[in-house]
C-alpha cells in the first residue's frame, strides 16, 4: 500500500499530525499508524473543554495487536471530538487525514519540532 503524505500538514515522530487553519488545529494520526496497528478496534479521546498540554497523552487507539498512546503536538482547549470515530474506530483507515481526524484544538502555544511532510517520509521509509 503506498502511503500519502499530505504536504499541508505536519508530522510528529509519535505518529500524530497536525493541520493548522487559524488558531484551530486538526490533529489525527498518520497513515502510517494505522497501517502498522492494523485493525483499529476501540479509540479513546479527550473531553471537549478539556486542556491538552504538549507532549502528554491525550488518549489511546487500540488495535488487534497493540495499545498505543496518542501525544499532544501542542497546548491548547480541545474544542472538537470525532465522535464518527470513537463509535467506529475502524474508520480512520479509510481516511486518516480527512474523516478520520481526532480532535479539533484551540492552539493556545506554538508548534514546536514537528515535521514536514518529506522529513515525515524518510523518517518512517528509513530514507
């Protein structure tokens, strides 16, 4: 399977990604992710109004094979949850980067240490 970087966004090496349009940040994981969970069978997600502080688990997404945490690229208020996707969690392999985002946050910092979508690539394609 050929994995998409989207150039629009940026990538933590936990996996996480971030699209950024004003102050509101989009954050979701990657489909690299995905791919190495495989079959994505239950997620776990912040309260809306709940504060994300940078670096810290926000929540888990559990598979067959793996529980793995999810990492806050950045501080700020959880405004939106996916709610589509804590109901059925399968779905983020069918659209990681568009139906299947996570959280919608109010940046309260700036973004620090994260990836372009080519340094995302190499870093996961061993380049």
């Amino acid at each position: 399977m050929a994995m998409e970087y989207p150039e629009d966004l940026k990538y933590l090496d936990s996996h996480e990604y971030i699209r950024i349009e004003g102050d509101t940040a989009t954050i979701g994981i990657t489909a690299f992710a995905i791919d190495q969970l495989g079959d994505v069978v239950f997620l776990e997600l912040p309260e809306v109004g709940d504060a994300l502080s940078k670096g810290e688990t926000f929540g888990t997404v559990e598979s067959v094979k793996a529980v793995e945490d999810l990492y806050a690229p950045l501080e700020g208020e959880v405004l939106e949850r996916n709610e589509a996707a804590i109901e059925a969690p399968e779905s983020l392999a069918e659209d990681p980067y568009g139906a299947g985002w996570l959280l919608k946050v109010k940046m309260s910092g700036e973004i620090e240490g994260a990836m372009d979508a080519a340094a995302y690539k190499a870093l996961v394609e061993g380049q």
